[in-house]
C-alpha cells in the first residue's frame, strides 16, 4: 500500500509544506466565526472526538524548539497539508511502529478534507493550527496574520471542539513577537518551533530525509516534516526504526514537554 500511495503522490499529490516557492496563498480570506460554507453537494462531517485543548507548559518560553534533553522521546511534527491519501498511508505507518505524532493543519486544508481531523485523532494523533491559507504570516500586516491564525482555529473548534493543542507559524521556523503575541490572543499558550528540519519539504527523495533526521535528532528534539511527499511516507519507517535502534520513541509535542 505504501508504494502504490507514494507512486500516486509523485504522479501528481498536492503539494504541502514550508517552502515558500511552493505555498501560496490559495484564496480569498474567508469571514471569521466558522467553517466556511460547504460546497455544493458536500454535506459537513459530523463533530469529532474533542482534540486536546492548547497546552500549557509552565516553566518553558513561549516558543518551544524541543523538550528535556534528560529523556528519551521525541516529537514528530507534520504540517497538514497535501493528499489525504497519502496522509492516511503515513499515519498508518506510524501506527504500524507505536508511534504518535503532531499534525499541524492548515485550515483550507480542513476545509476541503474535513475527515481527516477524525483520522488524525482517532490515531490518538495530536492536531494544531498551522494557519488558515500557509502565507507568509510574519511578512503580514497584524490584522492579516491574526486572521490566519483565529480563522484556522475556527475551523478546528468546528470539527473537533477545541482550536487544537498547537499553534505553528507557516513559513517560518520561529514566529516574530507580534506573531506570538496574535497566537496568545488567539488562545495559544505556546509557539511550536523544532530543532530538525528535515529538508522533506524539497522533496530530496527518501534516503536523503531519513539520513537528514536521524543525522540532526537527539532526546527531546522536535522535529519539522511534511504530509504530501511521498519521500517522507517512504523514509518514516526507517526514521522510526532508526530512532527505536537509540532507544527513542516518538510521541505527540505535549507528551514531549509536559
């Protein structure tokens, strides 16, 4: 199943991620105070389990990169954006091995696959807010980018109850003082940074994801990846192993740091 998702993704999967020469914005900005109107024929899901609400880590700043260095877990971290097909084959990867990850949604994202929420989180996954359309949020007037960030979490309180247990700037690796200081008004305790750039995001192929994290990865480190490449759904399961073979395990952000 993971080689027929992953040739389907290479023959045409929408393209996720953090590289700013491949996100852009995807429309125009939708009317605050919910999910956007559905399409014709589309009938909205039902509402989902609860996710987890923000999470609250005292003593840790407001921009987290990685957890304790004294255990042995670490986060994996996927901005939620791309093929659902090739979404799910990688959720099920992880399954597959004990694995729980973090997936940080984009919310046009949600709107057109709002099954996925349910999926994410009936892997006992943990979901967040990457923002509404993946703009450039620190290059935004205040007003835009607090819009980025509340309209996504309206979508996530609309599927699932809560605006999710994270919030992650899209373009960047750490968020300006204004971004974070419009996350803690949006009711986010925490910006989600990370330490491992997989690099998955330049679609590298993937031996050259799997050497790029286990090469960087280490006790609390939180590491950034990507859903819709097919590299990274290939290079999962050796980076897991890799990570077993430490004495490591992958567990969701909040596991990590509370």
């Amino acid at each position: 199943m993971l080689r027929a998702a992953a040739s389907a993704a290479a023959a045409g999967a929408l393209v996720s991620g953090c590289d700013p020469h491949r996100d852009v914005d995807t429309g125009a900005v939708r009317s605050a105070g919910g999910p956007s109107p559905s399409r014709a024929g589309h009938t909205p899901p039902a509402r989902v389990r609860a996710a987890r609400p923000p999470t609250r880590a005292p003593g840790l700043p407001v921009q987290i990169a990685h957890g304790p260095r004294t255990g042995r877990a670490v986060a994996l971290t996927f901005h939620g954006r791309g093929d659902p097909k090739m979404a799910t084959a990688l959720l099920g990867e992880a399954e597959r091995a004990g694995a729980k990850v973090t997936v940080l949604a984009v919310g046009d994202w949600l709107d057109e696959q709002p099954a996925m929420a349910r999926r994410i989180l009936d892997g006992g996954h943990e979901l967040g807010n990457h923002t509404m359309h993946h703009r450039n949020i620190c290059a935004l007037p205040a007003a835009e980018a607090y819009a980025e960030i509340s309209r996504c979490a309206d979508r996530l309180r609309a599927l699932t109850g809560t605006i999710g247990s994270w919030f992650r700037p899209s373009q960047t690796r750490r968020a300006t003082d204004l971004v974070a200081g419009l996350a803690r008004k949006a009711g986010y305790p925490h910006v989600l940074s990370y330490d491992v750039d997989s690099l998955d995001a330049n679609d590298p192929g993937a031996p050259a994801v799997q050497r790029t994290v286990l090469d960087a990865v280490g006790p609390g480190s939180v590491v950034s990846l990507h859903l819709g490449h097919a590299g990274t759904v290939a290079a999962l399961p050796p980076i897991l192993d890799g990570l077993r073979r430490r004495g490591l395990r992958a567990v969701t952000t909040t596991e990590l740091v509370t």
